[in-house]
C-alpha cells in the first residue's frame, strides 16, 4: 500500500505544526520549572536539554519530510 505524495505532505506538514506547538510548551515547561522550583543542578539541565534536543530533531525530520521530492 502507498500513500500519494499530497497525503505525505499533508502529514508532514500537520507533524510539523505539531512538533512547533511541543516546542512552544516545552519552552513554557522550562519557564514554568524556573520559576517555581529554581533547580539549578546537572540533572534538570540534562532532562530539559534532552527535551528540547528531541522537539526540535522531529520537528526538523517532518519539515525535511514534507519538502521531499520523491
């Protein structure tokens, strides 16, 4: 079974809304994580790196994905 390549884009795109709207509240998580419990230690820095790391490689994977050719 294929997808047509409209179908792919559509989802891709969708993917890549979807991923920029995690980004936007992880960025909030970590404001929010600041401000109440002033965690300044190696292994908040690790989870919220880590986070963020994996938002932002999906959000570059559906972009690259929907800008596909094939």
């Amino acid at each position: 079974m294929e997808f047509s390549r409209k179908a792919v884009r559509r989802s891709a795109i969708f993917g890549a809304i979807l991923f920029s709207l995690f980004l936007l509240f992880d960025f909030n998580y970590i404001k929010m994580q600041s401000s109440i419990y002033a965690k300044n230690d190696w292994a908040t820095a690790l989870e919220m790196a880590f986070i963020l790391y994996l938002d932002i490689i999906n959000l570059l994977l559906q972009i690259l994905e929907a800008m596909g050719n094939s």
